[in-house]
C-alpha cells in the first residue's frame, strides 16, 4: 500500500484560530472557525453574478478555499448570496474590511462572517432544572380525580365481560 499525501504547512502561514485570534461581526457578534477555514456570507449579490465575477473580487483579499453561488433551480439565476472561504483569519477580515459595501455588478453587497457563538445565556438557579425551565419534566398537565391521577373518569369504558 502506497503512503497517503500529506502536504506540508508552509512556514508562517496561519492554520488555525489561537485563542488570541479573535473575529467580531459588523454586529458586534463572535466569529467563529468552521471545520476547515473560515467562512464569510456575502449578500445582496445580483442575479447574473457567476462565480468568476465572485473569484475577481474576492481573490485578491486571500487564496478561495471554497466558493459557493447557489442558483434558483426554476430560473437559473444567483439566489442573491454567495458563501466564500478563506484558510486564514487574516484574509477573511481583509475580505470583510474592504468588500462590505462595495459594488459587484451595480448592486451593492455585504460581506460579514457566516458564523457566530452566539451570546451566553444568563444562568439564574444553580440546578438543571433551573437553567432547562424547571418544572416536573414531564411536560403534562396534572390530573385530578381518579385514584393515583389515573385516566379522567368522564371518557367511555370498554363493556366488562
């Protein structure tokens, strides 16, 4: 068996997200990483945009891991929002920085991260219930009435032999 191709990192070049390496949205939310890179969510992109016209823009903020332009099956035109990734953090806020607001094919776009943390919730009870909702975790009304909480005496019986 031959051994698998592994290419080499080149010296340098970031990989991958240090905790140092922080990204914050136009919103003010946090960026986070995908799985292979990070990811950024490009709107309002015209409906005759195909993805040479994305690859020029784009390009020359980083190298295009991925470029995704998703068409309408029925018309064969762009749905209006592209997703593009870049290996490294420095080239996605590149992106970001000088994309976001700028005109592609006379319409003009916004360019942010794809992905965000969102906020942490507020934690107010220490126990489990307490942060899931409480309550007795069945999720039904209590019953009155029959012994024990059995079935509500009012509905119909079987015949008894």
């Amino acid at each position: 068996m031959s051994a698998m191709e592994v290419d080499t990192p080149v010296e340098g070049a970031e990989t991958k997200a240090t905790p140092t390496q922080t990204a914050k949205t136009t919103s003010g939310a946090l960026a986070v990483r995908s799985i292979e890179g990070w990811i950024l969510a490009i709107t309002n992109v015209h409906e005759e945009a195909t993805e040479e016209d994305l690859q020029d823009k784009f390009g020359e903020y980083g190298e295009i891991q991925n470029l995704h332009l998703n068409l309408d099956r029925r018309t064969g035109y762009v749905k209006g929002y592209a997703l593009i990734e870049y290996a490294t953090l420095s080239a996605a806020k590149d992106a970001i920085e000088k994309a976001n607001g700028t005109n592609l094919l006379d319409q003009k776009i916004e360019v942010d991260f794809a992905f965000v943390r969102p906020p942490a919730r507020e934690v107010v009870g220490n126990s489990k219930s307490d942060r899931l909702g409480g309550g007795s975790g069945s999720g039904r009304k209590e019953r009155t009435g029959a012994a024990g909480g059995g079935r509500d005496r009012s509905r119909s019986r079987s015949p008894e032999a």
